[in-house]
C-alpha cells in the first residue's frame, strides 16, 4: 500500500512542478508581451528614451559653462577696455 501512496505522491509532485514551470514561462511570455506593447506605446507618443535625454542635458550643461565661461572673459576684457580708455 506504501507503494501506491509514495507513487500518487511522486506523481502530485511531477505535476506541480510542471505546473510551476508552465506559470513561469506564462509569466515570462506575458512581460515580454507588455514590454513590447509599452515600447510601441512610448515609440507612438515619440517620448525621448533615456539615454538622449542625458546626453541632451550633458550638452546643455556644457554649453552653459562654456557660456560662463565667455561672459565672464568678456567682462574682463570690458574692464580692460573701460581701465584703457
């Protein structure tokens, strides 16, 4: 009799392992499907991905010392100019 159970029990086993591995492969093809609807989605809406967006405003801070920069060399230059004249 020990047998039969051990075997009912191998089998319930068996089965709720591959029912395990069925829900993680659903699981998996349902975020691949919300991936790929959420990218369209963004792409659709022409939303700026990451990666531009930091390298935009790495530019843009750039830009501003460099303006900086230049105001305050030409500052120094008027002052120069005013001491001259």
């Amino acid at each position: 009799m020990s047998n039969g159970t051990n075997r009912i029990l191998d089998d319930f086993a068996k089965l709720m392992t591959d029912a395990a591995g069925a829900a993680q492969g659903l699981r998996r093809e349902v975020e691949t499907a919300f991936q790929s609807q959420a990218e369209r989605f963004l792409n659709n809406m022409d939303v700026v991905k990451r990666e531009e967006f930091e390298a935009v405003r790495e530019m843009a801070a750039r830009a501003r010392d460099e303006n900086d920069a230049l105001k305050a060399r030409i500052e120094a230059l008027e002052a120069k100019l005013a001491a001259q004249g």
